[in-house]
C-alpha cells in the first residue's frame, strides 16, 4: 500500500503543520474508496521496482534518472515492461536507466516556456495543483525548491509519480497526494502554486481562483495555465457541449477576462508571460500513449479549428502575486 507517513514526518514541524489534523483522515478515506479497482493492481507493479539506486541523476534539464550501462539488458526490459504497465503516460518525458518514456504532452516544451519569467523557486515551498503524474513537480525541484507539493485524485498519476520517485531511490521534499483543490483547507503557506491545465476543467472558474489564492501566503506566486480565446475582457467561451471531444470544459475567457477575474480575486501585478497555439508536436498518440490526442480533437480539413467548429487550443500563462491584505473582497 502506497504510505504517506514520510510527508506527514517532513511536514510536522514546517509551516504545513496544521495540515496534520485534517489530511491522514481524508488520504485514510481516499486509500479505503481505492482498496477495489486497478490501484491494488498498480501497487503490485510498484512493488517489483526494485532496482539498484541510480548513479546518475538529472532535475535540472531533464527529468532522468540512471543510466542505461547500469543495469544489464534484461533488467533494462524488465524495467521497460513494469513501466509500460502504467500506461497511458500523458504528462513527461522521463528517461529511466535510458527507457524514453515519451508521453502525449512533450511537458518540457511548456516548462521552457514558463520557467524563465518565474521567481526564483531556490527554498520555496511549492503547490502544483492538476500535478498529473509529477513531471513538473520534479523540474521545480530541480530548480532549487525546498519542498514540493502535488495534488492530483488520480490513482493512475500516484501511481506514475511512485515510480519514478522509488526509482529515483531517496527521501526527496516532493510528494503526490491524491486530492483535489477543494478538499485542501486554507493554508497560506506556499510560496509559489502552480495551476496548469485545470481552470477551463472548472464549473466555477472563480472558486477556483479563490481556492489558489488561499493556498498562497501574502505576497506569494500564482503561475496560471490555461486555455483562452481571442478577446476583450467581456469574452468568455462556454462550449454548448463539447470542446476538442472532451466534455468537461467550461469556461474559456480571453486573457483580458481572465485578468479582470484575478483582480477580483485579489491578485496584483498580473501579467500574460506567455501565449501559445498547441501544436501537432507537442500533444501527440506516442508507444505509451497510443489513445486520440490532439489532431483527433481538430477539424479534418482546419486545424485552426476543433472538432466542433471552436478555436483550437491556445494556452495562456499568467503570473500574479497575492495582494498581502488578503483582502475578502469577492
């Protein structure tokens, strides 16, 4: 069974510390509802991951971890099969013992995007909400952050997220937990949070917003991801039902709406860092990722356009820092 007893350790004397009366009772109760399904399944995979530490370790660049002349052919396949049993991988790539695991996302691409208009992450406490299987998680850490937290409800992601981590073999300040923003009580003790790719997946985007902002201390970082449309501040999409076929998509403002949001929310100095069309390279069906991926979601003869006669995807970053008077405007 997947333990979370070495964060609730780590966090015991940090600023986390009140967490503990709420958190061991949800994880207890997430653990009892999973005890059927494939997260027994999983866990046995994960069991088997018993490979010698890596001698070679990479967060800076890459997310790699050992090298291929480390282990012997068969044990490289072994490991090979044992990964691909976690499949579909969406969000990465790893480089496991030289095992490319190539994922839908090519999540780098969005980090290199991103990371160079961050604050310096060097002994920051960080929240990645929407974490998915983690890869971002392991470039923050990469980055100089003193802890680094992931929620996600995803057995599959915690799943994916335990691999690597056993792999990777040390007691590391970066964990998965498999909830949602919601069941999170305010803390206000992250210095930076992450919300990539969960905001248009919202029924209130401004609830959202709000629980971001509580998650942060005065002052602290919010990086925000997500999709938009061309527009003043008064333009926002509601798809009648679906989105490039995915049927949780709600709300797609442009970024001047989705500026007005955040300082309603009491976010200042928010800033479009980045603005991007995804591209057919960057969202892909892969070996471990052989489902629909984007150029499924578009139209045969537009590509400018979903499925459904929408704008294709465009993403955009926005930064903002928490006002300190935490205002309870909204």
């Amino acid at each position: 069974m997947i333990s979370f007893s070495s964060f609730y350790k780590q966090i015991a004397d940090s600023n986390l510390q009140h967490w503990l009366e709420t958190l061991p009772a949800i994880l207890g109760e997430w653990q009892r509802q999973h005890k059927h399904g494939n997260l027994p399944k999983w866990e046995k995979v994960l069991n088997k991951l018993n490979f010698p530490a890596p001698e070679h370790i990479d967060l800076t660049d890459s997310v790699t971890i050992g090298t291929p002349e480390q282990l012997a052919a068969g044990d490289i396949q072994k490991l090979h099969n044992l990964l691909k049993m976690f499949a579909p991988w969406r969000k990465g790539p790893f480089y496991i013992h030289g095992i490319h695991i190539d994922t839908e996302w090519r999540s780098d691409w969005k980090w290199d995007r991103v990371s160079p208009h961050l604050s310096p992450l060097k002994n920051r406490t960080v929240l990645d909400v929407g974490c998915g299987s983690g890869y971002h998680m392991w470039r923050m850490l990469g980055g100089g952050a003193k802890r680094v937290v992931g929620i996600d409800p995803s057995p599959l992601f915690l799943c994916q997220f335990e691999a690597v981590k056993r792999l990777e073999g040390t007691d590391k300040p970066i964990h998965l937990l498999p909830l949602g923003i919601e069941e999170l009580p305010p803390l206000d003790a992250f210095d930076t949070v992450f919300s990539m790719g969960v905001l248009y997946h919202r029924r209130s985007p401004i609830d959202h917003l709000l629980q971001l902002r509580d998650q942060l201390r005065n002052d602290g970082e919010l990086v925000l991801e997500t999709l938009v449309v061309d527009g003043d501040e008064n333009t926002v999409l509601v798809p009648t039902d679906r989105y490039g076929k995915m049927n949780n998509v709600w709300f797609l403002p442009s970024v001047a709406a989705l500026t007005l949001w955040l300082e309603k929310c009491d976010f200042t100095d928010v800033r479009c860092v980045n603005l991007d069309v995804t591209s057919l390279a960057e969202q892909r069906s892969t070996e471990w990722m052989p489902n629909e991926s984007l150029v499924d979601y578009l139209a045969n003869d537009d590509i400018t356009r979903t499925v459904e006669g929408y704008p294709a995807p465009k993403r955009a970053t926005i930064i903002a820092r928490k006002l300190a008077s935490n205002a309870e405007s909204v």
